[in-house]
C-alpha cells in the first residue's frame, strides 16, 4: 500500500476494511527489525507475547510479563516511529479485574508510546474491552485459538469446527465489536467461518491460519522469514530462509578465523 494509504490512526483500520483494502501486519520485538520493516511496506506491528516463546524459548506466551512487553514496546516504537503499533496484554495483566487491566494497558501506552492494546477471549472480554475503549485505550481482539488459554483449549488446534463452538466464535466476535474493539485476530479458524466473521463484522478481522477471507493477514515476523526451520504449521509460509543464511555465515565466520582469513589488514589498526 502506498504510504499516503497507510493507516496513520487506529480508525483508519475501519476504513481499510470499508474500502476492501486488505491489512498487513507483522509481530515485531525490537527496534532492529522494527526499522526493517519501516522501510517495508506493513501497516501495523504487533508486539506479541509469542516474544516469550521465539525470543525467550519458551513453551508458551503465559510466562511474558508486563515489564517485558513495554520495554519491546518501546524498542519498536523507536525503530519505527511512523507505523501503528500493537502490543499484547500479557497472561492475568487484565483477567483479574477491568481496574488492573486499565492501569496495566495504561502503562503499556504510557510507557512504550504504542498506539494499542491487544487482549484474548469474547464475551467474557467485553465489559474489559469497553472500559479500556471509554478511557481512550484502543483494543484489537483475539479469538480462536488464544494462546494464553492453551492449556484449556488441549493444544494449539483449529478452533470453531463444529456448530456450538462455530457460533460462539460469531457471537464472541460481535461481543467485542460492540464493546468498541477496533478490530480482531482470527487465529486458527476454519477459513468459512473466518470468511463468516469477517463479513458480519465492521471493523476488521486480522487472520492468522484462518483462510483468505479475512480483512487482512498477520504472521509472527521470525516464522515467516524462516529463522524458525522446527515450527512449520500449515499456515505459515516462509518468504525467507534466513536460518541457513545465518548458518552459513556463522560457519563461514569460524572457519575465517580457523584459517587465519579474518581479520585481515583491513580489519586491523596500526
Ligand atoms: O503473540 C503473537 O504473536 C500473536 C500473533 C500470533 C497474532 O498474538
């Protein structure tokens, strides 16, 4: 999209979606990269607590604290100054209570410069999501497969595929567009009922293994540039195979230095 397209404030999402303009968004952890893909062409960064699994190597996001997510936060807001910025509400930081989950996404905002929270769960969610939303607190919903559930959910499987649970979804996607949510991750779900969803919704669905009928598409940064050869879900397609570039050139490296290649002179000070 051209950057006069791009969207500058979270309401500009509504208006992608009414003007069939699909959404691009990346997960993002750092200024490094944050500055990367500024100089790409991706609408919104998402600093998701998978940061706790891709970059701390854990099993699971629930370990992410707050602290974590400002200071990531923070790192792409300065590596990216012009591009809206999402930053996941970690495990039991707005479960407990709407005061904790105002003052904790209040810090989030305040302390990293991000333009959004984003949380998981529908109608249990809502009354959290309007209270953010009245305090001037944007909020991207996510439903199906929510990560932070994954002990209840039995696993990271597809979500919503039979009827009971199919229309709870619908019913949980609405629940939060009526809450004020200026939008909603799809992770996991079966690509009609994404489709679904999607077309019953204003604001915009934002995909993740949930078909190509939803209003845009997010992937976790490191999976799609292929940093990651383990995890190869059905959905993710690699654009990159930077794990073998960085192989080689760790090898290279060693081997340089092994052999006496590097430093060179040109390396060295007199
Ligand atoms: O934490 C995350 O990276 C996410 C995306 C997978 C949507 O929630």
């Amino acid at each position: 999209m051209a950057a006069e397209a791009r969207p500058r404030t979270v309401l500009d999402l509504v208006a992608m979606k009414a003007a069939g303009r699909k959404i691009t968004m990346l997960t993002c952890y750092d200024a490094l990269f944050a500055r990367l893909l500024a100089a790409a062409d991706i609408d919104l960064l998402l600093v998701g607590d998978s940061l706790h699994q891709v970059l701390g190597g854990h099993e699971t996001t629930l370990g992410a604290t707050l602290d974590q997510m400002v200071y990531h936060a923070a790192s792409v807001r300065r590596g990216a100054p012009d591009r809206l910025v999402f930053v996941d509400l970690p495990f039991l930081t707005y479960q407990v209570s709407i005061e904790e989950a105002i003052r904790n996404a209040g810090r989030v905002l305040a302390g990293s410069g991000a333009h959004g929270v984003k949380l998981e769960g529908g109608a249990a969610m809502a009354p959290t999501v309007r209270a953010l939303v009245e305090r001037g607190i944007p909020v991207l919903g996510h439903l199906g497969l929510t990560p932070q559930s994954v002990h209840a959910l039995g696993g990271y499987r597809v979500q919503g595929r039979d009827e009971l649970t199919a229309n709870r979804l619908m019913a949980d996607a609405q629940y939060l567009e009526d809450a004020g949510a200026c939008g909603v991750v799809l992770e996991l779900v079966p690509a009609p009922l994404a489709a679904r969803i999607s077309g019953t919704l204003t604001v915009p669905t934002i995909g993740i293994g949930a078909g190509a009928g939803c209003d845009g598409q997010v992937l976790v940064l490191h999976d799609m540039l292929g940093l990651n050869p383990d995890f190869s879900p059905r959905f993710l397609r690699r654009y990159a195979d930077l794990a073998s570039t960085v192989r080689e050139a760790a090898d290279r490296f060693a081997a340089d230095v092994r052999s006496g290649r590097y430093p060179g002179p040109e390396h060295s000070f007199e």
